[in-house]
C-alpha cells in the first residue's frame, strides 16, 4: 500500500511541475520589436497611428530571443518559431536579415497556424526562406552540391498547405535572380501578401513568388533553426481585407488553445 502511495504522490508532484512549467512560458513577456506602417486612405486600421509589433514565443527557449538596441537577435537553439500576436491576410512585411554563421539557416513563414508539428518543431503555412549562401557547400553530398536556388529566397509551403510557384523547382518557387548576400551582410526582403498570391523583392528586386495558397490569412512566425541569425527594421503594412473562408484562415489561437 505504501508503495501504491508513494508512485501516486510522485505522481502528482510530476504533474504540478509541468503546470508550472507550462504557465511559465505561457507568461512569458512578448517580445516588442519592428512597428506597423499606416498608408494613408488605404490601411484598414481605425487609429490611424502606427504601433509597436508584439511577439510572442511559441516553442523555443526563454533566452532564444533577445534585443540588442535595434536588433532582434536569435540564437537559432532550439529550433522553432516566435509568432506575431495577431493575424494577417493582406499585407506588405518588410524584413531585413543578416547570418552570422557559415551555412544558416532561418526564414519567416506566412498565414501560418502557429502550431508547431511534433516532429519538425515549425508550423505549416508559406515559408520565406532565409539561407546563408555556404548552405550549398556544407550539405554537399557524394561530391554533389545542392541546387544553388535554396540560398537566394525560395518560397513554398509546408505542413499541408499547398501553392502553386511562380518559378517552379519541383513545388517549391525559386528566384529567378541569385541576389542574397552572405554571412556578415544585411539581406532585405520585401514580402506582399493578398488573396493568396506571394511577391517576393530581395535586396530591392522582385524576383520571387507563387499564388494560390490554400490557406490565405495567419500568423507571421520567425524562425529559430541551429543558427544565429539578427534581425532589424521589420515593418508591416495592413491592406484591405478580401474575401476568404474560414477552411482557407489558420485558426485563432485564444490563450494556449487553437480555436476558430
């Protein structure tokens, strides 16, 4: 009987711990870094004013991300996502990056859930890709280098939702311009979003894109995937609503829980 008391209690205390656990990171102070842009007579915003960006930490550690006057900064340990605190279906999202590491990894996914898959520890939706251009030399296999097209800005959407690529490389898009800059450099990104359809400007030129993505409103999630990676200057720009249904909209995440 003692023994039955004693794994029950155990028990029960492992439980308190993980609630403990959980509620902690669940309070985790957002993260404020970048602001809104109002466009004026066109962004759909009842202030008028431009606010502060809030982000909040999805799965990775406390001290992932942190900020370093006007730098987000990301360890890249462990791998995972920070998401913005609210939706976005129609918008402009300018970005600017910069690896500090040989072969880099890192990117920003669009109309995201939020949610991240078990296995993967990254979310679904339309991944942005960030990659430092080493990438292709430190993944050579058997003498063979990777398709150089995985370090200059691909598009392509994960965890089920499907696109269809401006630029085809299988069912991921590629730029159609090698213009990414390497570790060391700041790389700027110009990303639009509406209805769907992705343009993508690297370093000042539109080079990039896809449309018909099944799922067309959601989260923007920073990326956090093995390597530092800083971040500055991010801004987003709200547009116009369109027409889209709740199977095509990720669902809205109320507290700790996914809802529609």
């Amino acid at each position: 009987m003692k023994y039955f008391q004693n794994v029950f209690i155990n028990q029960i205390i492992m439980l308190m711990l993980f609630a403990v656990s959980v509620n902690s990171h669940a309070q985790q102070s957002p993260i404020i870094f970048g602001k809104t842009v109002i466009l004026k007579d066109v962004t759909p915003v009842a202030s008028g004013k431009s606010v502060s960006l809030k982000w909040i930490n999805v799965n990775t550690a406390e001290d992932t991300w942190s900020k370093r006057k006007n730098i987000l900064v990301c360890t890249g340990k462990p791998i995972g996502v920070m998401r913005s605190e609210k939706q976005y279906e129609n918008f402009i999202l300018h970005i600017e990056w910069m690896h500090t590491e040989p072969g880099g990894n890192s990117g920003v996914f669009v109309w995201s859930d939020a949610n991240p898959a078990e296995k993967s520890r990254l979310p679904n939706g339309v991944e942005v890709q960030m990659l430092e251009l080493d990438w292709v030399k430190i993944n050579t296999k058997d003498g063979v280098e990777p398709p150089i097209a995985y370090v200059h800005g691909e598009l392509f959407g994960v965890g089920g939702v499907k696109t269809i690529p401006d630029n085809p490389r299988g069912t991921r898009s590629k730029s159609i311009e090698n213009r990414c800059r390497g570790k060391g450099e700041w790389n700027y990104y110009d990303v639009i979003c509406v209805d769907g359809v992705i343009k993508l400007s690297v370093n000042g030129k539109f080079v990039n894109g896809i449309s018909q993505s099944t799922q067309k409103k959601g989260y923007i999630c920073l990326e956090s995937e093995g390597a530092e990676i800083h971040f500055r200057n991010i801004k987003i720009t709200e547009l116009p609503v369109g027409v889209t249904s709740n199977e095509q909209s990720a669902p809205v995440i109320s507290g700790n829980i996914n809802m529609k």
